[in-house]
C-alpha cells in the first residue's frame, strides 16, 4: 500500500491508501460476496434514470434503516452507472451512496433497468473493499483514474483539501502532464528518457476544494523488479499543474526515502 511523507501530496496518498491499514474500520458486511464494479459505463437509452435510482436508494434508506426522510433527502449523494458481472452476464448498476447526516453512509446498489437492489448496507468496510478490489482489479497503484475516483467517492468520504476526481476539458491530458513529468524527471535524475519509459507509472488526477490550491496530475514512477516482488516500489513522485503543466512537486525517493523531506 501507498505510504508517503507528510507533504500535502503525500498526505493525500496517506489518508486514501494507508487509511485502509490505519483506520481499518471495524464493521461487517450487509452481502456475501462484496460488489466490485468493472467499469463505469455511459447511461444508455433503456436504463433506469439516474433520479429514479437515487429515489429507490432513498426509500430503501427509510425503510431499511429507518433515517429521517427529510434528513436523508438533503444528504449528499454520489451515484455512478456501471458495469458488473453477476453471475456470470454482464449487468448495469446504479451505485447509490448516502452520505452527510447524522447516520452512517448508506450505499445501494441497484440493477438497471429493473429497479431490483441487489444489496443495501450502512456499514461497510473501507478495509474489506480495498481488498475486493485489488483482488479484481490488482494493485491500487494501478488502478485507472476512473476506478480511483469512483473508489475514493464511494468509500473514502474524506476532505482532506483534494479529492481524487477526473480531469475537465480544460486540464492538460494525462499523456501531455506524463511527458512533462517525464522530462522533469530526466532533467533532474540524469537518467535518460528510455530508462524512464521503461519504468511503471501509476496516475491520479487530483481536484482542490481549496481556492489557494491547484488541480494536478500526480505521477508516480515505480521499479518494476520492486513490484514483482511485492516490495515497495517507489522511485520518484511528481505533480504537474493541470492548467499550464508546471511542476508543483518533484520528490525523489531514491535519493531522499519515503519520511519527511
């Protein structure tokens, strides 16, 4: 797992990925086998809409766990269509997640276009789902930046001053703020640029919700024979600037270790 420093960036690996170690929230499962979606999917004409989806959630938040309806109708509410497979045939859900009054986050899953909930629980283990989902997708690192922000909006639920989101047309794409990155990195690591392309990357797109702040591309470049081994893997982190591609971080590991610095 991710185990960084205590600069903002790191803090933010921290708290997401760490938090699975640290935090490890002590709660049961409502379902046997926890949901781990494939992909997040476009809404297509026969679903179900998104606002009946969030309705059905609703009614099976009052009526399950017995929350007040009018609290429960002005929680914040995150709701994302995607692909499964369920028992064996590929399937849309709606993932429902209630969160933001004085109970526990509430998620629903509910099949599309039927209606039909497939499960419903308040306690769900952010533990239990990294899990699930590194056994699915393998390791976190490498998640797409869709999986990391659909996973960090439904489970995480943390303000830390950023939140793992997905670029806007306004930001740089991922493969320009990759070469600039790459370019920072070969200016300051005298390697040469086959050696950088040779090594693992994982991405994240971070979004501030703090105006001092920047929205930015966060890379991280790993040893290869490191991550076969299971080992930690982690040679050099940088953040590029959304907008303009600017560096607002460059930590070599290599060199400086994982602590503070």
């Amino acid at each position: 797992m991710i185990s960084e420093g205590f600069d903002m960036s790191k803090v933010k690996y921290s708290i997401l990925w760490v938090s699975t170690v640290i935090l490890c929230l002590v709660f049961q499962i409502a379902f046997a086998d926890f949901f781990v979606p494939t992909s997040i999917i476009a809404i297509e004409k026969n679903d179900l809409p998104r606002d009946s989806a969030i309705d059905i959630a609703i009614e099976t938040a009052i009526s399950t766990f017995a929350v007040d309806e009018e609290e429960i109708r002005n929680t914040t509410t995150n709701s994302y269509l995607v692909q499964a497979d369920i028992d064996g045939q590929i399937k849309h859900v709606w993932m429902v997640r209630l969160a933001g009054g004085f109970f526990s986050p509430i998620y629903v899953n509910i099949l599309s276009p039927t209606g039909q909930i497939l499960d419903a629980s308040n306690t769900v283990s952010l533990r239990e789902a990294t899990e699930s989902w590194v056994r699915e997708k393998g390791q976190d690192y490498f998640w797409s930046i869709e999986d990391k922000e659909l996973f960090f909006s439904m489970y995480s639920g943390m303000d830390i001053g950023y939140i793992i989101s997905l670029p806007s047309e306004e930001d740089i794409s991922q493969d320009s703020a990759l070469a600039f990155a790459k370019e920072y990195v070969a200016q300051n690591t005298k390697l040469d640029i086959n050696t950088i392309n040779g090594f693992p990357v994982s991405s994240t797109f971070w979004k501030t919700t703090d105006v001092s702040s920047a929205n930015h591309w966060s890379f991280v470049f790993h040893d290869k024979n490191s991550l076969d081994r299971g080992e930690e893997s982690r040679l050099y982190q940088i953040d590029i600037h959304s907008q303009d591609g600017s560096v607002l971080q460059f930590h070599n590991i290599v060199e400086d270790g994982i602590g503070n610095g």
